[in-house]
C-alpha cells in the first residue's frame, strides 16, 4: 500500500501556519508524522484527520478498501 506524504513545509502552506508551528504539533502529538532518514513526513490521511475532514478510501486490488478506520470488502 503506498501512502501520500507531505513534508512539514508543505503542511504549513496547507494550514497557513508557520513551519515551527507544524513541528510544535508533531512534537506535541496533536499531528502524527513518521520519520524518513531522519526527515519528518505527515501522511495524507493524518493532515485530513488533523483538520477534522473524512479520510478518502484507497483501493487496493485484493478486492478491499482501505481507510483509517478499517478495511472493508469490495462489491
């Protein structure tokens, strides 16, 4: 399954905050973000949540959808 990520850069423009502010909501977990080669990256579906919109679906091709809530079958 692949993810979309967004860089903290990116995360501010979106949010139309500062990037200090972005790493302050990392650091204080109110925003979920992995680490890649030491580099913060914020996946599609944590910046959704964090802004309070439905997660989209991804279909995968073993016949599931997947979300941040679950995984159901598809008809």
């Amino acid at each position: 399954m692949t993810y979309l990520t967004h860089t903290p850069d990116e995360v501010a423009d979106t949010l139309k905050v500062h990037v200090s502010t972005v790493y302050r909501l990392i650091d204080d977990d109110k925003l979920d973000a992995i680490s890649v080669r030491s580099r913060w990256r914020i996946t599609d579906e944590s910046l959704r949540r964090f802004m309070g919109l439905a997660p989209m679906a991804l279909m995968e091709d073993d016949g599931h959808t997947y979300s941040v809530t679950g995984c159901e079958e598809r008809s």
